[in-house]
C-alpha cells in the first residue's frame, strides 16, 4: 500500500519530481501490470517498493511492513526474504562468473539455507531451465537468462515479485513465454506480482492495469469478468472496464481533452446533480 508518495531527485541545482503524490492498493496475490510514458515514475516505484530507495515523502506498508520505519538491518532483511526483483537488461540480475544453479544459490547463501542446491535446482527445474543449470551467462539466451533471473528472485520465496520491463529485452515468442510463467507462478504459488510494461495488449492479457502519468495514479483498467493472474494470450473479447482514480486526498486526473472538451481551464464548477457528481467550466472564465 502507497499513500500520498513523493520522490524528489535533486541533480545539481534542479530538483526532479518523480512521484508526485501517489497512491496504489494491491491485494495479496494480485497481478497488476503498471503501464505509462517514460518519466511517468513507473520504475521509481519499483524500486522504492523493493527497498532500493527511499521516497521523499507518504507512507509505504508492504504486507506487515512499514518501509519508512524499518532499521537498515529491518531492511536488508525485507529485500533478502519479503521481495524479488527483476531487471529489464537480462545481463544485470545474474553474475556472470557464476552458473544458473550458483546463481540461484546465491540468495539462499545470505539466509544460511543448508538446502539451497536441492531448492535452486527445483526453481530452475520450475522456469524450465534444469538441463541448463551448469551453463553460465554467456551460454544461456535472452530469454533463459531472464528464467534464471525469475528463479534468483524467487529464492527466498518472497511473497512479492516485482518486474520492471521484464520482456523489454526479448523476442514476442520470448516474452509470451515469460508471461505464461509468471501466471503459473502466481497460480502454483500464491505471489502477488507487479510487473511494468510497455505491452499495449496488457489490459486483455492481466485482470488489473494501473496507468500512471505524472507520478500519479490516473486511471486503472479491469476486466468484467473476474481474472486476477496473467497469460501471454490476450484476451481480446475480454470486456474492461476504466475508471478514474481518486487518491486519499480526493484528487483525481481528468483527461485533458475532456477538459478542452468542456472549455475547462484554470477554475471549474463542481456539482451533484440527480445523483451524479458534475463537471462544468467556470462561466468567467470563457
């Protein structure tokens, strides 16, 4: 759970706003994808959610977990067992000097896991990549490379995942099959995954799809029917539904072009009539 989050970059004499204000709900075991334009803040989140950076301001729970009130021991702990991460350049979540197998291993050695051999080879035996357990870096495709890296991350069974541009790398037959696995994932193991993308098939391929814009929430896209995991196949007769979000602070993004629509520009009258909350331009302001 995000509320009301900040992040704010300051680079030489300017300060970059990344998140402004955001707010994001996800229920345990949920697929949500997060799509939206690059600067939008996607990657930010990520990585504040994962425990790599701090927000500037708001407050951020991840399951139990108050992030902004844990110690640093509290919180290599968290990124240790709580989280996996995976990167979009495949060559980034694997040491290239280490086998798919030593690879995996390498978490489970930071918990003193007496196991990790039997439990990394059933990871890569889960991703499809058991024959290849010996092979390192550069003998392992794109794709497998991207296996190893679902694998790493799911060492320590956190009970999130986090994607960031997992397929951004690959081939569309590669992606699919990244996809497929991520679903049987969070089907055979009850994870709740976040996963940015670029797909614009992803509202008919995922139950759930958060847009962001600004570094906020602006609109979220779900299906009528009720499909909570993911799947390379998109549904396209699938019928979805979007909605505009409103934050904690009952703010909420209208589009602009309904507002050039409405001749909306810097004041806007708001009223309820017959049941419904309605938008309408400030007469002075025409």
């Amino acid at each position: 759970m995000c509320e009301d989050l900040f992040k704010i970059y300051k680079i030489a004499d300017l300060e970059v706003v990344a998140l402004r204000g955001l707010d994001l709900r996800v229920n345990r075991g949920e697929v949500v994808a997060i799509v939206g334009a690059s600067g939008s803040g996607k990657s930010t989140l990520l990585t504040i959610l994962a425990g790599y950076d701090n927000p500037s301001a708001g407050k951020i729970v991840v399951g139990d977990k108050d992030l902004l009130r844990m110690t640093v021991r509290q919180m290599e702990e968290y990124r240790r067992s709580e989280v996996g991460f995976i990167w979009q350049q495949t060559s980034r979540n694997l040491f290239p000097y280490l086998t798919a197998v030593e690879n995996v291993e390498l978490p489970m050695m930071l918990t003193n896991r007496s196991d990790r051999r039997k439990r990394a080879l059933e990871l890569l035996e889960l991703v499809g990549l058991v024959e290849r357990a010996n092979h390192t870096h550069e003998r392992l495709s794109g794709g497998e490379q991207q296996r190893v890296a679902i694998a790493v991350a799911l060492a320590n069974q956190p009970p999130l995942l986090l994607a960031d541009e997992p397929t951004g790398e690959l081939d569309d037959s590669t992606a699919s099959e990244i996809l497929d696995l991520f679903g049987s994932i969070n089907q055979e193991m009850g994870t709740t995954i976040l996963i940015v993308t670029h797909d614009r098939d992803i509202a008919f391929k995922v139950g759930r799809v958060v847009m962001i814009k600004d570094g906020k929430m602006a609109t979220e896209i779900r299906r009528k029917t009720s499909f909570q995991s993911i799947s390379s196949k998109a549904d396209t007769a699938a019928l979805l539904e979007e909605f505009a979000l409103v934050d904690t602070m009952g703010r909420i993004q209208v589009p602009r072009d309904l507002l050039d629509k409405l001749n909306i520009n810097e004041r806007a009258r708001l009223s309820i009539e017959n049941g419904s909350v309605v938008l309408k331009p400030d007469d002075k302001s025409s």
